[in-house]
C-alpha cells in the first residue's frame, strides 16, 4: 500500500478544495486557543504530568514553524499546545490529519483549538497571516510506531515543511518531547492489530479491512491500573535554537539539495534534544514522588 503524504497532492483528495475552503476560514477566524487548550485544562495537565520546559528563550519573536517528534496516539499535542500558549504566549496552529476533522463536532472542536489539515493550501494560508505554526512531519504513522522505537523520528521521505517555510520565508524551531510514548503500554502493536483478535473481529463486523490505511492502524494501549487512563509520566520538551531556512519567496521551487540539508539539521537538532530531555529524566527520577514512581513504572 503506498504511503499518504499530507504534504502532497493525492489522486483522491481526503476532502474536498470546498471543505478544505471552508475549514481554512474556519481557522482563520480563530484568534485564541479553545477549549480543549483552556486554561483548566492546561492545570490539568500540569499537575497530571508535571511538565518541565527547557528552551522557552531560544523561540524567536517572528512567527515560526515549530518541527518536532510525534508521540503515541499524538498526544503530544495536549502538551505541546497549551505549554506553548501559556508559558510562551503563542497560539501555534497545529497540522493534522484530514481524518480528525472529517466529524463535523470533533473537527470543530479542533479547529477552534487551533488544528488546520496538513495540506499545503492551509498551511499556506496561515503563513500569510503571520501565524505560528506546528508540525510532526512523521504524521499518523510516527504516532503509531512500536515501543521499541520510542522517541525516534519516522518521517520516512517527507520534505513538505521545508517546502512551507522556504515558499513563506520561515525559519524552522525544533523541539523534543520526552513523556507521551510512555503514557501507555502497548498491548498490541499496530503492525500486529489486523490478525489480532479485536482485528479480525472489527474486519467480521465489516469496520475495517485489509486494505485499511496502514499508518492508521491502531496500537491498542494499557494505560494505569491496565485501564485507557494514561500513566501519569512527567513531560520534558525542549525547544531548540531557530533553523534558518533559505528565502525562496517568488521563487519557481525550492532546491532538492537545500530541502534535504534543512531536513537532516532539523532532524539531528531534534534528536539532539530528545537525547538530552531523556537524560534529564533520568537524572530527575529519583526526585519523584513515591505515588508518581509507583504509577509509572
């Protein structure tokens, strides 16, 4: 099955240009994070996952296009999100896939929230009001990863967001997040889901089928106490030193060779960091609380 780029052009579009029309005005008309990114809930998270933060200063003033790794079930983004909005008093525009917007109430909720498509004409469109903007270039199928690749980058060959920035004159600020891969367990592997037993039995109930996406199949998680409650982990992202990317507004393209040299720095930058985030982790263990140790182990 041949992979889905958000960032490129698909013979059969996940929606509509009038949808996507629609759901840019939508966006745009945001001003301010929504409820899901209130600030009950950004309490809620602080104390759930007592997030530390490294790097806030290193975020530059103009608006920027924050690149980092996705995490289990792209729960990052309830971190990344908020963490952002209130302690760095930016609303960055998170990019996702068409499929969370393709329910009218949830994709609302969403929208309202800051989420646009990951498609080139959105995000297009939001660089040419000046937002922030936040990408994981490894999509759905980073976010599904086994456990024995967490906090590693799959972006496969994806280029798309060196592409935005150099068209709209954007440089690029890497992040890592260490935390959300170790919410859960993983009960099954996605690459196990379809010949496991809640698979076959979605497949007999007609739901799914062979030829379902394989970037969307899912993990299926054991969160605390063996429930979908996930495990209280505290967070550790880290925002690193803006890449600059090469101008290339007005141009007819952006060059192969300067798309991969950017590509592979904001890759290294961010391993870097995570490389860095995981060992503060480690050297903070000790200082957790008895009940947080027990929850997560």
């Amino acid at each position: 099955m041949s992979e889905k780029n958000l960032f490129e052009k698909q013979e059969s579009a996940a929606i509509s240009a009038a949808e996507l029309d629609a759901i840019v005005e939508k966006a745009r008309a945001v001003k301010d994070i929504g409820a899901l990114g209130s600030r009950k809930v950004y309490q809620l998270i602080k104390r759930y996952f007592s997030p530390t933060v490294v790097g806030l200063e290193n975020i530059p003033k103009q608006p920027t296009l924050f690149v980092g790794n996705h995490c289990l079930l792209g729960l990052d983004g309830f971190v990344v999100g908020p963490v952002l909005y209130y302690e760095a008093n930016r609303f960055a525009r998170m990019m996702g896939d068409h499929i969370w917007l393709q329910n009218e109430s949830i994709g609302d909720a969403l929208i309202h929230s800051g989420m646009i498509p990951g498609d080139p004409r959105a995000c297009s469109a939001m660089m040419e009001d000046g937002n922030d903007l936040l990408v994981f270039p490894g999509g759905s199928h980073e976010s599904l990863k086994p456990a024995s690749q967490k906090y590693t980058l799959q972006w496969r060959e994806r280029y798309g967001f060196v592409r935005m920035a150099a068209e709209h004159g954007y440089n690029i600020t890497p992040f890592g997040l260490v935390g959300p891969d170790d919410f859960y367990d993983h009960l099954i592997e996605s690459h196990e889901f379809l010949d496991s037993w809640p698979g076959k039995l979605l497949k007999r109930a007609g739901v799914i089928s062979d030829a379902w996406r394989e970037d969307l199949l899912p993990v299926v998680p054991r969160g605390m106490f063996s429930t979908l409650l996930p495990k209280p982990q505290p967070c550790y992202l880290a925002f690193g030193e803006p890449i600059k990317v090469p101008d290339c507004r007005g141009k007819k393209s952006v060059p192969k060779a300067l798309q991969k040299k950017v590509r592979q720095e904001t890759a290294d930058n961010i391993d870097d960091l995570l490389k860095d985030m995981l060992l503060l982790r480690t050297q903070q263990r000790e200082k957790q609380g008895l009940i947080r140790r027990f929850l997560t182990r």
